[in-house]
C-alpha cells in the first residue's frame, strides 16, 4: 500500500479493515472469505489488495496505529495546559481503542512500520508526560518511562472494566478518560 489509492479503491480498503476488526474480533481464526462477505466486497477483491492473510493483519496493526496517532495530534496537546491536554488525549485514545479492540489488544504483526508508529506514539505520551511534570501534575521525581507504562495499562483496563459493556455510561470515551487520568494523577487514595 506504498504509493496512493484511488477513492474508490481506499473506501474498499477501509471496508476490508473495518470488517476485518469486527469478524475477527468474533472469531480470530476467520478466513480472507468471511472478512470479504463482511465488506460486502468479494474474495478477489479483497485479495486484490491484500495477497493474504499477514498482509491484511499488517496493514490492520498499522492503520489501527495511525489512527491512533491521528487522535493523539486532533487533541492539539501542545495548546492547552497539560491538565487539559492529557484528558483531550486520552479521550479520543480511547475512542480510538473502542473502535479497534481487536487489533490494539491482540497481537497483530509487527511490521517496522507498526514499530516506528509505536515509537511515536510514546515518544507523544513521553513528552506529555514530561509537560504534565513541568506544571506540577507530576511528582518531579517519578519516573517517566513506568509512568507510561501505568498510563498504558489504565487505558486498557479502562477498556476491558468489568460490566462496561452493560453499561453505555462506562464506554464513553470522556468518562473513560476521566476514570484514567484521576487514578494516574491521584491514585486510590483520598483527595485533597
């Protein structure tokens, strides 16, 4: 997918994706030909443009990413104060994570591209972290790097809160958001 698709061709692609992340969230062993039927395309056409199975998990690995990137840089991190900025951030994360659990939570291929896309997208958390410590929301003293990684696990426990999915109020992405960045900045402990 190196050099530019037509219209008609990249609504077919996204098609192909988004029907990928719902059969294959249903079934993981699903063929090219259900993932087809679920597009409303047919096999040879989502063939066409992707030659099997492991490209379209790479291809899936990668856009998830993106995508993610892309809601990262909508939140405009750098124009609000990082109390603000962190909460913007997560909540379109989370929208994001809620659109692609699959992909996002299961081990999809690891392509250099989806690597150098990891690597941005912590390199934006990084250095909002970093922000969030300059203004004070941070201890100057904590660690970075596990503060990450503790963000990273509170997205995805966020997701995967037991009875979330019974309860529309618990998906949506500001209060998900809301949930992440209170126990990151405050913890379990009391306020105040």
């Amino acid at each position: 997918m190196g050099r530019a698709l037509r219209a008609d061709a990249e609504r077919s692609v996204r098609a192909i994706l988004e029907a990928a992340e719902r059969v294959l969230a249903q079934d993981a062993g699903a063929s090219m030909e259900q993932i087809a039927e679920a597009a409303g395309l047919t096999r040879i056409t989502v063939h066409r443009r992707f030659a099997n199975r492991q490209a379209l998990l790479e291809a899936l690995a990668v856009s998830a990413k993106q995508q993610l990137i892309d809601a990262i840089e909508e939140a405009r991190p750098d124009s609000a104060p990082a109390l603000v900025a962190l909460y913007r951030v997560t909540a379109n994360v989370m929208q994001v994570k809620n659109t692609w659990r699959y992909t996002l939570s299961h081990a999809t291929a690891h392509t250099a591209a989806a690597a150098a896309l990891w690597e941005e997208i912590d390199a934006h958390t990084v250095q909002l972290l970093h922000r969030a410590q300059r203004e004070g929301l941070l201890a100057p003293d904590a660690d970075l790097e596990w503060t990450r990684q503790v963000y990273y696990a509170l997205l995805s426990e966020a997701l995967n809160r037991p009875g979330a999915e019974k309860d529309p109020a618990a998906q949506d992405p500001d209060a998900q958001a809301t949930l992440v960045i209170d126990t990151l900045l405050h913890g379990a402990g009391p306020r105040g």
